[in-house]
C-alpha cells in the first residue's frame, strides 16, 4: 500500500521504518520538498503523527484528498506539563473526524513510545496495538499495518472510544517520564 506518513519526526520516522519493510512510504512535511499536501494526494492511507498543535494547519492541506480515505491519528494532546491539553468530553481523532467528515478516521499507535513503534515490541513481549474507529474495513486494514510490524491489533470500538486511548497516551506518558521508568515500556493485553 502506498502511506503517507504527515511528520517526520520521532514518531513518524518509527512508522516509516517499521512499515516501509511491506509498504510504499513517502514523507509529507512542511519543512520538506515533498509536501503535507502532496503525500496526501499520493497515500492511499493517511497517518497523521504530528504535534496535536499542528493539527489543524495540516489538515487544510490534506482535506482535498481526505475522501474515502484511511486516516491514522497518532497524535497525543499533551502540554509541556504532560498533561492533557483537550476535554476528557472529547478526542483527538473525533475532533479530527469532525474536521474532515469524508474520512475514515482510525486512532492507533498513540499509546505506544517511538523508540517501540518500528518493531512492535519491548524486548521480546510483543505489544497491542489498540484500534478505534467507525469503520470496519478502515479498522482491519490498520489491523493489518499493525502487524505487518509486529503488533498484535486489539479493535476496542468506536472512535468515541479514542478518549480512552487518549487516556492511555498520558498514563504511559506519565509512568515514563514522572515515575522514571522510562520509555523502554509498553501495553500488552493478556487473557488468562
């Protein structure tokens, strides 16, 4: 499949290496040759790992060729205090899907770090990959991106459901960062 990866940062370079082993991948970036809008136009799917800040400026650009379209959001609302910068009423990816109604908005990848991103894994466990969105068919294609970089996808519902992932996102978060544990750790959903 052909993925437009919109950020190039930590993030969306983890992606890019994990998924580019099984995919075409191309880069959209505002400080980059090729552009937001014009990987946009060429992606077949759409992921969306960009600061939540910069959100709305790119999805100006992607809008025109959103339609029918998988959309990935990765992004996180989070303010330089680790905290979440948007309404517990509300998610990023509902917002997002507000924003561009012809898209087939899907959250995932938020709740896990970009050192773990390309592999799917902390060490030898292998981690979920939670999925929430309105779609079907958008769910299972990213179900499949997701192993296709070693993940095990988990689809937890609705893109209401995305709150929680956001939810998740600044627990991780919180746990790395202000309880020390750093970002060598991951969610994993266990059935005994």
């Amino acid at each position: 499949m052909k993925i437009a990866i919109i950020g190039k940062g930590n993030v969306g370079s983890a992606l890019c290496n994990g998924l580019s082993r099984k995919h075409e991948t191309k880069f959209g970036h505002r400080d980059l040759a090729e552009s937001v809008f014009s990987a946009a136009k060429w992606g077949e799917i759409i992921i969306l790992a960009i600061p939540y800040e910069s959100v709305n400026d790119a999805l100006e650009e992607i809008r025109p060729y959103s339609e029918g379209k998988v959309l990935i959001d990765v992004t996180n609302a989070v303010n330089q205090n680790l905290e979440l910068s948007i309404s517990c009423a509300t998610s990023t990816a509902e917002e997002i899907q507000k924003k561009l109604p012809e898209a087939k908005v899907v959250k995932a990848f938020n709740t896990v770090f970009a050192a773990n991103q390309s592999v799917g894994k902390v060490g030898n466990e292998q981690l979920t990959a939670f999925i929430v969105g309105n779609d079907l068919k958008a769910k299972q294609t990213v179900a499949q991106l997701t192993k296709d970089i070693g993940f095990e996808p988990l689809d937890c519902g609705s893109l209401k459901t995305a709150r929680y992932l956001d939810a998740m996102a600044m627990m991780i978060m919180q746990i790395a960062f202000k309880q020390g544990l750093g970002t060598s750790i991951g969610y994993k959903m266990v059935k005994g």
